[in-house]
C-alpha cells in the first residue's frame, strides 16, 4: 500500500514538470520595460553571487593548500594519500561548478 502511494507520488513529481512546460506559453515577447524591471532585479543578484563566488575561491584555495601539504606529509600512509587526493579532486570540482554556473545558465536561457 505504501509502494504504490510513493510510486504515485513520484510519477506525479516526474509528470509535473512536463504539463507545466506544455501549459506554458513561450513564445510571448519581453517589453523593454520588462527587461529593465528584470535586469534591476538581477543586478543586486549578481552582485551577491560575485561575492560569494570569489570568496568560496579563497576558501578552496586554503583547502587546496591544506590537501597539497597533507598529501606531501603523508609519508607511505595511503589512506591520508586517498584522503588528501579526495579534497583536491573536490574543491576542484567545486570550484568548476560555482565558476562554470553562469555559462550553464546563460547556454540554457540565452
């Protein structure tokens, strides 16, 4: 009984998405005042997303630094080497998503 309410469920949540976006009308044009409204709105947007990326890059590098002088301390220990090469290959990873996110975004909409 609860199987079939949660498969419900999760077909409902996957079929959504699909007859919102038939619903949706997209070729409607944006009025220039509409898209003065919406660049006002993101410029603050950007702004605190600007800032939160160059930090989370200061913050990566000290964990870059940590991971490289962990690595080099580890001696023959391979479970620190796997631990150190694990949080480089993460903050790399990281810093690819919060740098890549706006051309992802601008490939999406634009």
């Amino acid at each position: 009984m609860n199987k079939t309410i949660l498969l419900f469920a999760f077909l409902g949540l996957l079929l959504l998405p699909l007859v919102l976006a038939d619903v949706a009308s997209l070729n409607t044009t944006v009025s220039p005042e509409d898209k003065a409204k919406f660049d006002a709105i993101l410029t603050p947007v950007m702004k605190i997303y600007n800032f939160i990326k160059y930090i989370a890059s200061a913050v990566a590098l000290l964990f870059l630094l940590y991971g490289g002088i962990s690595y080099m301390t580890s001696g023959n220990d391979p479970r620190q080497k796997d631990t150190s090469k694990n949080i480089i290959m993460y903050v790399i990873i990281g810093l690819l998503v919060i740098w890549a996110a706006p051309l992802i975004v601008e490939l999406l909409v634009g």
